[in-house]
C-alpha cells in the first residue's frame, strides 16, 4: 500500500501531480492548506483507488456483537468477560493504550472495563496500570504465572472486558522472557490487537510483527500519530501488517488521544476523493 504527501500552489496542480503518481485512478485522501516558507499551499495524501479501498476495508469500525452487548451472549453470570489483548513491541505505549481502552467511550461505550496485566518484569509496570486503574475505578489483576490465572480472572467476573497489559519484546529478547506466552494461551483473548507506533521503521516493524505471530494478532492498533509529519506513513504501517485496525491514538493523555481509525486514517466521513482532469 503506498500513498504519498503531495503539495502545490492550487489544487488543481496538486490533482496533476497526482494522476502522474499513481494514474488515471488516483484518489485523494486528505487534503488541507498549509504554509511553507509563508507561501500559501495545498497539501493533499494521494494514492491508488485500490490501496484506499484497501485501507477502508482494513478500518474496522465495528466493535463484535460480543463486546457491544455482553449481557446478551452471557449464558450463566459466570460466563467470563470479552477479553482483549495488546501485544507488541518495547515501547509502543501499550499500558497507556490499555488505559485509554478502559475509559474512552470510543472504545467499549459505557461497558464496565477490567484490566489484568502479564507485565510482572518490567519496572514500574505494575504500579503504572494500577495507577490508571485507580483513576478508572477499575479492578486490576496480576498474573505472574498459571495458577493465578483463575483466581484473577473470577475476581474480574463483574466486568463486562478485560483488557490485558503484556510485557514488550525487543529484538534481542531470548525465549526465557517468553513465558507469559503461556499465559496468553491459557487466556485465549477473544481479540489480541497488535500495538506498534507510527514512527517504527517497516523493516524494524515486520520482525517485530514475526515475533508476536505466536500470539495471534487479530488487529493492529497504531499509536504516537502525533510524532509523524502525516499520515501517509501511518497508512503504510497499516498495509504491511494486513490487519484490520480499529482504534489509534496520538498522544498521552488519557482518556483523551484516542480515537477510531476510520475517521482518523480516512478522509472526513470515511470517503476518499476521485482526482478528475
């Protein structure tokens, strides 16, 4: 999936540059009006009609039936809450992102959220969710290995989600800091969101996607927008992983800086412009 940031003096010159770019088919994704060197412009993100439909399809709006409305696939009170999870790499902002998932309405609405963290290694990590979590009002569970899982997870029974903190692996993590996989497979998240920033370099991003395989990454949750020139590269990111994204965020504070991928990767209402002669 490629797009590319074009600019010039009207947008009549910029639709030119855009046909040459990417042919008879080019679309526009975002446009705005910016300065440069106190020379008015017009600057527009172009692409291909079938990357930009690649990219609406990959914008999933919805959240599951499942996560909407729990109280309607719940077959007894100890049937156990939605449970989402966010892996990736060292730095990617996870437990900022698992705060925000909590408390936004953007993501589970008005749902009762839990968090329970398998980040027991890194420092502060524990002490960090719990922040947010007090904040939130919202239980907290540790897990460090197998035999706390059930305990922590009937204790998280009187949530509607869970959403899962999980320690980041950098490139030369050995298999010995492995071991919360095991947990993940036990858990079994109904979906695990694979959490990257915007700034990460696609080679970079691609071994780091091969080492969360193991996980199962149903989607992709983009992070740090704020620290891109555009979102062209954003868009790119998207592409290479392939997997449906939902949600994206661009900054730190929570609840705030999160929001949903469609309105933020896509033009105003989701809809991208044709470039026509």
């Amino acid at each position: 999936m490629r797009l590319e940031t074009l600019r010039g003096r009207d947008l009549r010159a910029v639709a030119a540059e855009a046909r040459r770019a990417f042919g008879d088919d080019a679309m526009i994704l975002h446009s705005r009006t910016t300065t440069i060197n106190a020379v008015p412009m017009i600057e527009v993100v172009a692409g291909a009609a079938a990357d930009i439909e690649r990219l609406r399809d990959l914008c999933a709006l919805d959240v599951p039936l499942r996560a909407a409305h729990p109280a309607a696939h719940r077959v007894s009170p100890r049937r156990r809450p939605y449970c989402v999870a966010l892996v990736g790499p060292t730095g990617a902002g996870k437990t900022t992102t698992a705060a925000k998932l909590a408390v936004n309405d953007a993501a589970f609405g008005r749902l009762r959220a839990g968090f329970m963290t398998l980040d027991t290694h890194r420092a502060g990590a524990v002490e960090q969710l719990q922040a947010y979590a007090d904040i939130a009002n919202a239980p907290c569970e540790v897990v460090h290995d197998r035999r706390e899982l059930a305990g922590a997870m009937r204790r998280l029974s009187s949530c509607d989600v869970v959403v899962i903190d999980t320690p980041g692996r950098g490139p030369r993590r050995g298999p010995e800091d492995d071991s919360w996989r095991e947990l993940m497979r036990a858990v079994a998240p109904d979906e695990t969101h694979f959490v990257v920033a915007a700034t990460s370099r696609l080679d970079v991003l691609a071994d780091a996607h091969r080492a969360e395989m193991a996980t199962r990454p149903t989607h992709a949750l983009l992070t740090k927008l704020d620290e891109v020139a555009d979102k062209s590269a954003a868009v790119s990111i998207a592409g290479t992983l392939s997997l449906p994204i939902r949600w994206v965020t661009d900054g730190q504070r929570v609840p705030a800086d999160f929001h949903l991928a469609a309105s933020t990767l896509l033009s105003s209402g989701g809809a991208a412009m044709t470039v026509t002669p």
